[in-house]
C-alpha cells in the first residue's frame, strides 16, 4: 500500500486525491484536472497523470503581455 505522501508525480501513474491534495500543498506546482472544481471533494477518488510540463505561458490581464512561468505543472484526469 502507497503512503499518503508522495514526493513525486509520473505521468501514467494513478494517484488518489488525498496524495495529490498532500503534493500540491508541499510543492510550487500547477495541477490541472479533468473535474474542474471537485479534485479534493473525495479523498478516495483516484487520478492518472497524463502529462507533465516543465513550464507554461500565462498572459497578464494588467498589461495584456504573455509571460513563460518557469513552473512544473500536471494534467490529471478521474480514472
């Protein structure tokens, strides 16, 4: 059996929201789900990683410019 804790995310591997939920809370992440608003509604509820990214572009709504954010983000989806 997993710990509740995980240290890492691979993209293919089941994760459930209770270790996703301890993750995003230890860790200067991005985690994008297929559920919108209800990730953490059930600790149980399992997620697969489907993709990871070292970085993304973020546009600024005061200055309407682009901005890369240097910052590790996942895509879950509900298995």
């Amino acid at each position: 059996m997993r710990q509740h804790r995980v240290n890492t995310l691979k993209p293919g591997e089941h994760y459930k929201a209770k270790e996703l939920d301890s993750f995003v809370s230890s860790n200067d992440i991005v985690l994008l789900a297929s559920n919108a608003s209800q990730l953490f509604s059930d600790p149980e509820r399992e997620f697969k990683v489907v993709h990871e990214v070292e970085g993304f572009f973020e546009h600024s709504a005061d200055d309407g410019e682009k901005y890369f954010r240097d910052k590790r983000a996942y895509v879950v989806e509900k298995v």
